[in-house]
C-alpha cells in the first residue's frame, strides 16, 4: 500500500505543481494565507484517480483514492504550516517569500542579456536578487573587494571532475589576468571560480549543463552543498565501499528536476538554512562525517552487507561547533537507500526546521529538540 502511495505521489507531481502555481499566484495577488486550493484538489483528483487506477487496478481504486486525498490533505496541511512559519521568520525568509529563489535560474540569463546588450546595469539589480537569489545559481557577487565580479562556486561531487571540464574553467577565468582569474579548491572538494562578470558566468553555466552534466545551482545560501565523498574512492586498498556512485545520485537527488531534466530541483529550492551530507568510504573519516549535517560512516551489517550507520546534525560556525550524533540506524551501502534516507531527512529538515533565527537553523537544532530517532524519518 505504501508503495502504491509512493508512486500515486511521483505521478501525481504535476496536480502537486498545479497546486504550488495557484499558491504562488496567490501570493503575488497579496494573498500569502494561500486559500484558494480547491483547484488543487479538482485537478489532483482528476489526475490522481487514472494513476491510482494504472497503478492498483480499477476494483480498488475507490480504497486508494480515499487514502490518496488523506495524502493530499496533510500535503497541503504541512505546506501551509511551512509558509507560514516562512512569513513570520527572518530577513532572509521574507526576501524568498517575496520572490521565489528558484526564479533566479532563469533571471541570470535574462540579466546576462541585458547586460550584454546594455540595457540594464548591475545597479539597477535589485538589491536581494543581487546579494541572496542569486545564490541559487552558485554566483555570488563579491563588489566590496572586487567590483563588477562575481564568484562562481560549482557542484562537484566526490570531488570528480575531467581534464576537459577543468580546461573550461581555465578558459573562463584566464582572460581576467593573475590578480582577479582565481580558481579555488574549497575543503568540500569543490572549485569556486573568482573574478567572472554576471554575463560570463551565465554562459558557463549553460556550457556545463550542455556539455559537462555539472552546475552550479544550489550551491550557495540556503542549499543543500557539495556532496563530499572519500578522496580515495576506487584508490584505497582498504575500502569498505567506493563512494562515487552515492554521491552523484545524492548531488542528482538534490539538485536535477526529474521531470523536466534540468539543473535546478525546486523541491529541495527552500531550505531553512544550508545543508552538509558527507560519505566515508572505509575506517579513516577522510569525509569528515562528524561535522555534517548527514554523514555516512560504513561498517559490515552482522549478516555480512556492507552498509552505513548514520549520523546526523553536525556543523561548525561561529557561534557553535557541534559534533554529529548517530542516529542509531544502518543502511544498505547502495546508492538507492542512501538517496532515500537522505531524501526523508531533507524533506523533514525543509518542513519542520526552523524559519526564525538563522543561528539555530541547523539541523542539530531539531535534532536536540525532537530527539530524532529512525520512526520520526520514516514517518515523514
């Protein structure tokens, strides 16, 4: 039944959208409480009874439906709770509800257009589109030392990248000479590019979402970052588990919309704050799993699989260092079970974490709070 649900769920996304649209559309009427749903709920019923029925057959369709609109109604339930906890949180919080983050994948191009073509300039940017929505695209503008530039932080994971993609970035930044043409490597093994102007760097997101199957969306601010993985993944003779494959379908998990095909997955668009998943591939943490948000630390299950315990919660700032905690649960070490336990634990920190001060935002937070135990997730 569950797996039934699950799949009503992946195939209904499009009544799901039609829903989010109504919503948005009503919040740019000035209407935030969002009351008009019942066109959600026609259009998911419409479209839900065919999936329902292509999924469990017609003679029990009427079961399924019913538990399908229970769905639907805790959906909008939670969704509502989520904004509305948005509405009343902090600075950055109100910026993304004024103007969904998310649309900056398409405003960098048409910025870069009219930069290009003159008829706009960077002043004329509004000043959280600049400073904060842009971040969803992986460019951050870095004026107070550089003016007119921008930094381009990518998503490399598992730090895997070819000799062809880093011949790109060379050419990117090369024109800009020495002092602004940098390229660093970060401690999340990923390259951050200085010194690109708006316009370069929308044309080198579109040449590695062409060519190279690499972005740079969802790479700054409130995002879900670069999936770390063991730097000797493949190499190390003493390897448990190679932690390539994980981490790339974690990074596609997070950042490809699965139904159009594109860079850019609005359902993991609205964090309440960044997000850490790092995965070790033997006995020595080179990934650090201690201070991320979720860590994968691999051990032999006592029937002889090799799996991962999982720890959750942990991050350094300035205000607070705070070591990961287990979470007293082992998964499989496949990629599949390792995207779905990262998929709930998001979905839980993206509904339930908190909108309000942006210094307890981490997960740790509901972690102390709710004593985060395996059913919680499963739940979710």
């Amino acid at each position: 039944y569950v797996r039934d649900l699950r799949a009503i769920a992946a195939s209904g996304a499009n009544a799901i959208r039609v829903y989010l649209d109504v919503a948005s559309a009503a919040m740019a009427d000035g209407n935030p409480a969002m009351t008009d749903i019942s066109h959600f709920l026609d259009e998911a019923d419409a479209a839900g009874l065919g999936v329902i029925m292509s999924v469990v057959g017609e003679g029990e369709a009427a079961d399924y439906h019913s538990g399908a609109d229970d769905w639907l109604q805790e959906l909008i339930s939670e969704t509502r709770l989520t904004f509305e906890r948005a509405e009343a949180g902090n600075k950055i919080e109100q910026g993304k509800l004024k103007k969904d983050p998310t649309n900056a994948w398409t405003d960098l191009y048409d910025f870069a257009a009219k930069i290009r073509a003159g008829t706009l300039d960077y002043s004329e940017i509004e000043d959280f589109d600049m400073n904060s929505r842009l971040k969803w695209t992986g460019i951050l503008s870095r004026f107070r030392r550089t003016p007119g530039r921008f930094m381009m932080r990518l998503r490399i994971p598992n730090g895997i990248v070819k000799s062809d993609t880093l011949r790109l970035f060379a050419d990117t930044i090369e024109p800009y000479g020495d002092e602004l043409g940098v390229m660093d490597i970060t401690t999340r093994q990923n390259i951050q590019l200085r010194g690109l102007t708006l316009e370069d760097g929308a044309d080198l997101t579109k040449a590695l979402h062409a060519d190279h199957n690499m972005t740079s969306f969802q790479s700054a601010l409130d995002n879900a970052r670069n999936v770390v993985g063991s730097p000797l993944a493949g190499l190390d003779d003493l390897e448990l588990v190679d932690t390539r494959p994980i981490a790339n379908a974690i990074n596609d998990l997070i950042s490809l919309d699965k139904e159009t095909g594109e860079r850019g997955n609005p359902q993991w668009g609205n964090l309440p704050r960044k997000f850490n998943i790092a995965i070790s591939g033997g006995r020595d943490d080179f990934a650090h799993t201690y201070i991320n948000d979720i860590g994968l630390d691999p051990v032999p299950h006592s029937d002889g699989r090799i799996g991962f315990n999982v720890v959750v919660g942990g991050y350094m700032s300035i205000k607070r260092v705070a070591e990961s905690v287990p979470l007293d649960v082992w998964v499989p070490g496949d990629a599949y079970s390792c995207e779905a336990l990262c998929e709930a634990i998001l979905r839980l920190f993206r509904d339930e974490g908190s909108r309000d001060d942006r210094q307890k935002a981490r997960l740790m937070w509901p972690v102390s709070y709710t004593h985060l135990t395996l059913p919680t997730i499963l739940l979710v």
